[in-house]
C-alpha cells in the first residue's frame, strides 16, 4: 500500500480518526452499549467475533470513508481479521480511503505515583513486523495519569516515547497516548506537567523524525497548541475519554487545530438491532458531528 499517501492524508487531510480498537477487556462493555448481551456468546472466541461483526458493519457503511473519516484504529485481532474476504487493513485503506493503525500496547499495570504505565511488550517486535506486513501505517499506545504526581507522568511520557523511538524504527508512525482521567480534580494541573513532560521529549528527538499525539480534551482551551505546531508532531488528536459525543465536539471544536479520535462517543447510538437504513444513518450523523467539530478549531 502507498505509504507516502497515507502520510499525506494522516498529515494534512481533515477529518478524524475512528477508534475501532477495544481489546479483550473492553470488548463485553462495548457489546453490551451496541445491544449484544454477554449470554450471546459462550467464549472469547466467540465475543471477538461479534466485536468483528460490529466493526466491520461501521466500516462498510457508507458514510465511513476518507472523505471525513481520515484514519481508523484497529485492535490486533481486527487486523488479522478479514472483511469480505480482504485483509481488514487493505479494506480499509483500498475500499474506503481510510488510514489503518494498530493498537499495540498490551493493557495497564498497576498504578503508582498516581499513573498507570504500559505492561511490559515482550512481543513487540515481531507485532510490528506483522503489522508492516499487513499494511498498517502506524499505531496507537495507551497510559493513564489519575493525579498531578511530576515523578508518575514523567515517567508515562518517558515510557511512551521510549516505545515510540522502537516503533518508528520499523517505518510506523506512533501515536502516544497518555490519557489525563477526566474526573480528576487537579487535571488541569496534571495536564500542565504532561504538556511540559512531552515538549521535553519532543525537543529531544531527531529533526528527521515525528510522532502523533492523542491527548484528554483539556481543562483549558488551546491547552496543547504549541503541540500541534511542534515540528516534531505529525497530528495531535484528541480522546472523549468519557464525555458523551454532544461534550466532546463542545470541547474539541474550542481547540485549535486538533482533531478528533473518539471510540465511544463514535459508536454512541449504535445497536445491533438496527435495520441497515436506521444503523447507517445514524453512523453518518455521527460522523458528520464529528467531523465538523474536528474542523472548527
């Protein structure tokens, strides 16, 4: 697949990313908001198919393109999985015009200092290569900061940025994602130290190299604009980390510049039980809020 034009398009192109990446722990609660109930599927084989269901009926909708959507998130067994008969990246990218990236962080450990760092990625390497394979342009990787703590978020950034040098070895582009938990009550406090933390890491990178950003829509409006215009940053998106879909294009559309990759506030309204007509015109409406809101700032 054509690696330059996808650049382009991640780069410059509006329109969103589309979180289509919920792993296994996730996978029920995303079933169970889509209408499918946990006595519907015996094991997790089962589960995975009906999550592949659900996303490869957003993907063959026709509203789901590159005319608004510009890139989509995958989870790893999305990205082995087939949509009629083709590798789901290629689908996307051929059929639908729509960049493909890979979740590739393996969960959360534990928290300390008030953040929750990346489980250890033994396997990273050879997920990587597969994922050169299949035709993925980059990834996305997922920490989380629940308080103020310097010491915790210095070290999320310092891991992410870490495993970003390792990706971007292989030719990928990596999205860093350090959620801020969107109840805490010092956030904006906690995303003055991660904006500060980043820049750090940003400034230390070679001027031949870029990564994307996905970051909590922020306390304070333009909170990471100089992030968006850092020479080092490819795209600053933004998660709705679990603000309904109507308060994260509130949020987003007052931030210059960022654009939106929402997984739940995407799917919101959604069901299995949908007639085709009903599923695809609310996907299309959804996606036009969003991709509106993603071009005001």
């Amino acid at each position: 697949m054509d690696n330059a034009a996808m650049a382009e398009q991640a780069a410059k192109k509006p329109g969103f990313i589309a979180a289509l990446d919920q792993s296994g722990g996730s996978t029920p609660k995303a079933l169970r908001l889509y209408g499918v109930e946990e006595s519907e599927y015996a094991n997790d084989e089962e589960m995975f198919g009906k999550i592949h269901e659900m996303r490869a009926r957003i993907i063959k909708s026709p509203a789901f393109t590159g005319d608004k959507v510009m890139g989509a998130i995958l989870f790893e067994r999305t990205m082995d999985g087939d949509i009629d008969g083709i590798p789901t990246a290629q689908y996307l990218w051929e059929k639908r015009g729509v960049v493909p990236f890979l979740k590739v962080d393996k969960g959360l450990a534990d928290e300390a200092d008030g953040v929750q760092l990346m489980k250890p990625m033994p396997e990273l390497d050879h997920l990587l290569e597969r994922a050169v394979a299949k035709g993925i342009f980059g990834t996305k990787m997922r920490s989380v900061i629940h308080a103020a703590n310097a010491k915790g978020i210095a070290a999320v950034v310092a891991q992410q940025f870490d495993v970003a040098r390792q990706i971007l070895g292989h030719g990928l582009m990596p999205i860093i994602e350090p959620e801020v938990t969107i109840t805490i009550k010092d956030k904006a406090e906690a995303e003055d130290i991660l904006l500060a933390e980043i820049t750090k890491q940003l400034d230390a990178l070679p001027a031949d190299r870029q990564v994307m950003l996905k970051l909590s829509l922020p306390e304070t409006a333009n909170q990471y604009k100089t992030l968006c215009e850092h020479p080092r940053v490819m795209r600053v998106v933004a998660l709705s980390g679990g603000y309904s879909r109507q308060d994260a294009n509130a949020k987003l559309s007052q931030n210059t510049r960022m654009i939106a990759s929402f997984s739940r506030a995407l799917t919101e309204g959604l069901s299995a039980r949908q007639s085709d007509a009903d599923f695809d015109a609310t996907l299309a409406a959804t996606i036009d809020d969003i991709f509106q809101a993603s071009r005001a700032g």
